[in-house]
C-alpha cells in the first residue's frame, strides 16, 4: 500500500493499522471484503490438495514455512480470518504445502535442494 501523504510505501502492522516510516502517517486497517466466490475457494482447494496428494503430501522446512508465514502475515491480502484474499486459501496451511505457491508471487512452489544448506530451500 502507498502513503497517500509522500507515496512511499506502508507496512501493515499486525492486520491493525497501516505506518509509513517515511512521514509518519498511520491510517486504519481496512481489511479487502471482495474475493474468490466460495466456488472459486472450492475449485482452489480441491486443486491444491490434489496437487499436493500427487507430491506425496510433503512438506516445506521449518525454515521455509515461517519465512512464508512472515510474507503472508505482512501482506495486504491477508484477512482478519487468516484467508487470503486474493485466492480464499488458509495461508497457515497453504504455506505449509511444498508444491503451492503464493498467487501474487511472494513465495514460490518449494523445491529441495542439496547446497550448503543441506536441503532447507535457501540458496
């Protein structure tokens, strides 16, 4: 979200208020009501869960969990009820599913990989 006082970005805080750091201006949280018809929440789940039945119902690190977790908890489409509103899916579980990705790209599908870091996901 923009400041509509210097246009820099604003932080979410906690699904409360919206802070710019720049100037100081704090303005309400208002959370988005439109979103997937509960059609759509059904087509994305039933998708989801096949996709993630057919990847043997793995799932993505600790590590990789609560750095998804922190994107979605600071997101603008997050809903006081824990859905996002951009796709109707329960980001707690959602983010926990290796083979799903955020729909507006802030965290992608999860593959393994065998670095340095032996298999947590980070480069």
């Amino acid at each position: 979200m923009k400041c509509e006082n210097c246009n820099s970005d604003m932080q979410g805080i906690q699904n409360t208020v919206w802070h710019c750091d720049k100037c100081g201006m704090i303005i309400p949280y208002i959370a988005d009501t439109k979103g997937p018809s509960i059609l759509k929440k059904a087509a994305n789940f039933t998708k989801a869960v096949t996709k993630h039945a057919a990847n043997g119902f793995k799932n993505v690190p600790e590590i990789v969990y609560n750095d998804r977790m922190d994107k979605c908890n600071n997101c603008d489409k997050l809903r006081d009820n824990g859905q996002c509103s951009e796709c109707g899916c329960v980001v707690k579980i959602k983010a926990a599913w290796a083979r799903e990705k955020c729909p507006i790209d802030k965290w992608s599908e999860y593959k393994a990989t065998r670095g340095k870091c032996r298999g947590c996901g980070r480069k």
